[in-house]
C-alpha cells in the first residue's frame, strides 16, 4: 500500500490573451494583487493559429504568459479558474473598448518538473473533473529533456517560443523547491 502524502508546491502560470494592451497591463495589476510579484513574464506572442475566437475578441490577438513567485497548492486551481473568470467578466464590464464582446480571455494553470497543467470550463475525454464546474488536462509533459505536446495540446502550447518560457519557469521551480529545501 503506498503512504498518502500532501502535493508537493507547484508553480501557477496564467496566459492572458486580448487584442488590447491595455488588458495586459489590468491583467498583471489585479493578478499580483491577487497572487503576488509576477517571476517571469514572456514577451506578447501573436495569436494566430486559430481564429476561434475572433467573433468574440477582435484582432489581431496577442497572447502574453506569466509565472508567479509564490509556489501553490495545486489543489487550489478550481478556485484560481473560478477568480480569473470573475475578472474576465469584470473587466468586460468596466471596458471601454468597441467591436468585440470579450476583450479579454484568461487561462490559469500550474507547471510541476514533469507538466503543465491547464484548467478548463469544458470537460472533454482528456480533462478530468476536479471540483466548482472545472476541469484540468496536461497539457504538456516534460520528458527526455524537452516539453513534448499531447494529441490534445492547443496548436500555440506546441510553439518553441512558449516551451522557452515553460523552460524558463521549470527552472525557477526546481531552483525555489531547492532553496526552500536548503
């Protein structure tokens, strides 16, 4: 029989994708209130692999990541998708932009040494059911020494770029989990 122990910390990452500036400044100021000092955040990515979203968004989309300094329980990240959508929709609320009906899409999610992992409003045969209406998948996994996609993994996920960033993130959390240790 194995012995149950707690998760280990994990990092939280949030991608903000809009095609307004503006969001991306709201987004850092209302996600470090939130969660405290952002670590690492990459530069704007074009959004383009899909157009799924431009009825609702506008365009051109651009796509920014950040990685926050404080290590989370990952047991948390049902609550932390249920808070970035009640930003979503309050900064839809506040915003004073034309044209597109959501100027603004947040997707939390966490990354261990082995994973990122996203969470998700839409349950699907790769998501499982964690708690509050959410769902969470791997979305990549970190073997032979690289990030390596999964038949489901979102086209964007897939790029060198964002594996750079996630490179970038492991590396923060292996240095944190030793310091904490040591």
């Amino acid at each position: 029989m194995g012995v149950i122990q707690p998760p280990r910390s994990v990092l939280l990452v949030l991608a903000a994708f809009s095609c307004e500036e503006a969001a991306f400044a709201w987004t850092r100021t209302t996600a470090c209130a939130a969660w405290g000092p952002i670590a690492l955040e990459s530069d704007s990515f074009d959004f383009s692999e899909t157009d799924y979203y431009t009825s609702t968004m506008g365009g051109p989309l651009r796509m920014r990541l950040y990685a926050f300094t404080r290590l989370v329980d990952p047991a948390t990240l049902p609550q932390v998708k249920c808070r970035t959508n009640e930003w979503e929709e309050t900064y839809r609320q506040t915003w004073q932009g034309r044209g597109a009906g959501r100027p603004l899409n947040l997707d939390p999610g966490y990354l261990t040494e082995a994973k990122l992992v996203l969470a998700s409003t839409k349950d699907h045969a790769h998501r499982i059911y964690l708690s509050h209406g959410i769902y969470a998948e791997i979305t990549l996994q970190y073997r032979a020494g690289a990030w390596q996609a999964c038949d489901w993994t979102y086209p964007n996920y897939r790029r060198p770029d964002y594996q750079r960033f996630f490179d970038q993130c492991r590396t923060l959390l292996r240095e944190r989990r030793k310091s904490d240790n040591g």
